[in-house]
C-alpha cells in the first residue's frame, strides 16, 4: 500500500522512524515534509499535500492511506479535511483507529506526537492499515452524505421543519 505522511516539527522523529517500520511492512512511504526540524514550521501545505495525494492515488485506484502529525494531531487533522475526498480522524487509542476505518472508512490518519510512544503511535498506524471499511449500508450512507455536501452542499431534509 501507498502510505502518505506528513508532519510538523512535534512529530518528525516520529515521521523518519515510522518512514522505517511501513517500508519494512511492505509499503511505499511518500514523505511529504518537512525534512529538517523547524521550531516554528508552519504544517498546513505539509499535510494538505499529503492529504491531496491521498485522494488522488484513491480516486485512480491506487491503495493509498495517509498518516499526518502534530503536537497534538488537531490541527493536521482539520488541514487534511480541507481536501475533497478525504476523511482525516484524529486516533488517540487502538479503537478510534479502528472505528475511523471500519465506520467512516478514513484515508488520513492524525496522531498527536506529544501525546504518545512510538510504541504507541506504531500500534495506532498499524491497527488503521490492518482494519478494513465495513462496507455497512448505514456507513456508506452516511459517507455518501458527507461527499454530497462536500460536492455541492446538499443536505438531507431538515426533520424539523
């Protein structure tokens, strides 16, 4: 699998270990930056492109997935939903990496670095790849939904009104 990462200064030394453990997995890592430590790095163009990549390898079918880091993984997480077609979850534990795949079919993944091991980070990033979509019919429909308004803003009927 293509695997896509990104981060700020926080999670660089994540990023180059984890460069590591996927490509001794099996995958094919596209850094995306920075390569040098930054104090003051600004990640948004980092993960956005990271991000685009990821909807472009998926949208010509190519198995693709995105990793993208931060002190706390927030605001990656809020860069990388800002490109079509991808659905970033930030994962703090082995469920939520789950759940991100298994309901919402999330391509990204975001980790905040300071919060976590390697040890850890790697057993969220491993349990995201690993875990397939669902393919639930209430899952796709509510991705379905998602796309719709990302497309063109339509949303269901308010029940409401």
């Amino acid at each position: 699998m293509r695997i896509h990462i990104a981060t700020d200064h926080a999670g660089l030394d994540f990023s180059t270990q984890l460069q590591d453990h996927l490509r001794t997995a099996g995958h094919h890592v596209i850094d995306h930056g920075p390569v040098v430590y930054d104090a003051v790095d600004d990640y948004p163009a980092f993960c956005i492109r990271a991000a685009q990549a990821v909807a472009a390898d998926q949208t010509a079918g190519v198995e693709a997935l995105g990793i993208v880091f931060g002190g706390s993984g927030n605001g990656e997480q809020i860069a990388a939903n800002k490109v079509r077609g991808v659905r970033a979850a930030l994962v703090w534990n082995l469920s939520t990496a789950e759940l991100a795949r298994q309901h919402n079919d999330a391509n990204v993944i975001s980790i905040g670095a300071r919060q976590h091991s390697y040890d850890e980070v790697t057993a969220l990033i491993d349990r995201f790849i690993a875990t397939p979509f669902s393919d639930e019919e209430r899952h796709v429909r509510r991705i379905a939904q998602i796309a719709d308004f990302e497309r063109d803003g339509s949303l269901l009927p308010d029940p409401r009104a």
